[in-house]
C-alpha cells in the first residue's frame, strides 16, 4: 500500500491510498473466509460453496464491499499513526473511491477525508494592555457566608404569632380569574411555597408576605409578556388567595455550640476557616477570570478555519454538562427539552458561538506552548503526583498504582497551561480590573 496525504478545505486531510492487485485479491480472500457461511448454493453445504462459484451465482462484486473494508481496517490506523506528527485528527473519516480505481482490475485507490486540528495564526500574544482581576474577601462577606449557612441549617418551626415574611414557606388555596373568568392552571388548594423563590409570576409571592393565618385577599398581579401560555401573555389576573399555614426558620445562636457544630472549636477559629475558604475561592476566581481576559485579547486578533467536527465536540460538551445539571435537579434532559418545544440537535446549536470561541482559545494556548517550548518536567509531575496523593492520605507510590495513563497526561498538561498563564502574565502589562 502507499499514500498521499494533501490538505483540503476547512481543516481537513485528504490520504489518498493505493493498493496493489496482490492486496485486493487477499483482501477479497479473506473477505470471502469471513462471510461464507451467509450464502448458500444447492449441491453444496452452507459455508463450504468454493468462492469462485460463490462469485458465479450472486455476481463477481460479491465480496468486493467487505474487501474495500478490509482493506481500511488493516491500513487506515497504521497511517495516521505514521502521520501523527504532522496532524491531528479530530473526527470521524469520510470514505470515497477514488480517481483511476478499478475494482475488476485490481487497481484500488480509497481516498479518506478526515477533519484535522487546524493550526492557527496569531498576530500577537506579549506586550499587550490585558486586563487582571483581584478579587478580595471583607468581613461583610464572610458574615454573609455565615449568615447563609445559619440559614442552612435552621430548624423548621410554624408560625402562628406574626404575618408571613420573605423566606417563610406557606401553605395557601388560590384561584386566579382573567376578565373575571378563572384559567387553567389558576387554580390550587393546599399548595406549598417558599416566599421569594420566584416560584410565581411577579407579584404574587410579594402579595402573600404580610398576610396572616386564616386571611383571605385579593392579589393582582400582571402576567409577563413571555410566559409560556399564549392566551395568558401580558394579561392582567387577580388570585384571591388563602393563607393555610405558616412555617419559619429558627436561626442558631452564633456561639460556640455552633462553631463546634461547624467544626471548629470556637466562633473566632470558626469564622477564620470560612475567611480562608472565601480566599481560596477569590483566589481560583480571579486566577480563571484573568486568564479568561488574556485569551479573549489574544482571540481578538487569532484566526483559524476550525472543523465542523471540534465545533460539534464543544456542543456536544455542553449538551452533556446541562444534562448533568438538570440531572442534580431531579429534571431528564428530553423532558426539559419537551417542555420547551425543541429537540436536542435544536437546542445544541445555541451553544454553536460559545463552542467555536472555545475551540479557538484552546488553539491558541497550545500554539503558544508550542511557540515557547513550555515543558512539564518529570520532576514536576511527580511532585503533583504527590501532592494528589497526600491529599486523599496515600503515599505517592502507591497512589500512582490506581492511576490511569490519561490522569498523568492530565496532570502534564495541567502544569504546561499553568506555566503558560504564568508567561504571559509577565510578558504584557496587566492592567487591574476598572472598578465601577
């Protein structure tokens, strides 16, 4: 067999393969050793009819698919592996016959079309104005953490001695009437509702708080021009509501019984751990907003013909991430989808500009890693290796026995893009974020 590889448009390749005479009868041979046992030919047992008989009774092109078949699976891999250090394949082939294959004569040409990770071109990637971010924690916000996890954990307890407030969850009978005529779905006894959730169109969970047991009123409200029910769209309604039941929330004390509930020994160590943690998270945040800003600028002036195939790979990516999403919240991705009247190929496309902004920005960091020769060093990767291992309380040797081949290649790269941002955030004047 022998090859030609040429580029093509829009990032692919195209490998022409010819193959010789010799090559076309084995691979015929053996698509016949494959599949003769599926025909049959009177005067003979099933699987034992000679293939030239065999050839004679269903026509001479027989087995000729299956060999064309053959023919790839014994050769195409073998290519790209020689070729994988002139490009990267990133879908699926296309096969096609072809120009001066004659398959009567033994003269096969096969041309495989395959998308290729494509290089890009960058104008400029150092000596740019690029904006930094610094995030910092301040002992309001670290109430607020505190305060939020009061809430967490609070205990339930009804209410009887006050009107209902933001955050209460009640239980209320409602029916709402449009031009004095109730509508379906308006309607509802014993209901649950958490006041603010925004469970409800505007207005009507703000018209509960202030209402106290056993009250009945009258609560108009507006229905959004979006809302999902066209008859419904914009119209004014009125629900005359019912409060059944109030259930509040009883905040723990802020004091050492709580700290030690929250881990810690005291309120002054508890609140300390929630500093740090809240400085971890500014920290991770500023880092990946920062970044964000630096590839954004360097994209501005990046240009690359990317194949269809990595722009469906970031879709598909995404589909998968708000199936994951949807799945912590007890919801299936086609009931999602069902409820809002599309399909999935529908929906996939309104992530088709994010995905090809992200395929760029990955092109660009690894031609830039690429350009400066940026290297995660053995030493370096052990190192990682062993701080993961610490972390879950195993000795690095032994953490690396469960490892699999693709975490080492993981924490390769991590450490190369690490390096990367470290580059090019002291090779451009990093300007501190603007504050309104």
């Amino acid at each position: 067999m022998n090859y030609t590889t040429a580029a093509a448009e829009k990032s692919t390749m195209k490998i022409t393969m010819t193959f010789g005479n010799d090559e076309w009868t084995e691979a015929n041979n053996e698509a016949y050793r494959k599949n003769r046992h599926k025909y049959a030919v009177n005067g003979f047992r099933k699987g034992k009819v000679p293939k030239h008989i065999l050839e004679n009774f269903y026509g001479k092109g027989l087995f000729y698919e299956d060999a064309l078949n053959i023919l790839l699976e014994n050769n195409y891999d073998k290519v790209i592996e020689a070729e994988k250090e002139n490009f990267t394949i990133v879908g699926h082939p296309s096969f096609d016959i072809g120009e001066g294959c004659d398959l009567e004569a033994g003269n096969i040409v096969i041309v495989a079309t395959v998308p290729v990770r494509p290089d890009v071109k960058i104008e400029k990637y150092t000596g740019i104005k690029m904006t930094r971010f610094d995030y910092t924690v301040t002992d309001a916000d670290v109430a607020r953490e505190i305060e939020d996890v009061r809430e967490r954990v609070a205990e339930s307890v009804e209410v009887t001695d006050r009107p209902a407030q933001l955050k209460d969850a009640v239980n209320i009978d409602f029916a709402g009437k449009v031009n004095g005529e109730f509508f379906e779905g308006g309607t509802a006894k014993g209901f649950d509702l958490l006041l603010g959730s925004g469970q409800f169109i505007p207005g009507f969970e703000e018209g509960v708080v202030g209402m106290n047991l056993g009250e009945t009123k009258d609560i108009e409200v507006t229905f959004p021009e979006d809302y999902q029910a066209e008859e419904l769209k914009g119209k004014p309604a009125v629900f005359t509501v019912t409060l059944n039941k109030i259930t509040g929330k009883k905040l723990p004390e802020l004091d050492e019984a709580f700290a030690k509930k929250m881990g810690s020994d005291s309120m002054e160590a508890y609140q300390a751990k929630v500093r740090e943690r809240l400085e971890q998270n500014a920290k991770n945040r500023s880092r990946n907003d920062t970044e964000n800003a630096i590839i954004t600028e360097i994209a501005k002036t990046a240009t690359a013909e990317i194949p269809d195939a990595m722009i469906e790979q970031e879709e598909d990516a995404a589909m998968q991430k708000l199936e994951y999403n949807l799945m912590y919240q007890g919801l299936r991705l086609d009931d999602y989808l069902q409820y809002l009247g599309t399909t999935r190929e529908e929906y996939k496309k309104n992530y088709e500009e994010e995905a090809r902004r992200n395929a760029l920005h990955q092109l660009i960091v690894e031609k830039i890693i690429k350009l400066e020769n940026i290297v995660a060093t053995e030493e370096e990767v052990e190192e990682k290796i062993a701080q993961q291992a610490a972390s879950v309380g195993k000795e690095a040797e032994e953490y690396k026995k469960t490892m699999d081949p693709r975490q080492r290649a993981y924490i390769e790269s991590d450490l190369k893009v690490t390096k990367l941002f470290e580059f090019l955030m002291a090779n451009n004047d990093m300007q501190p974020e603007a504050k309104a």
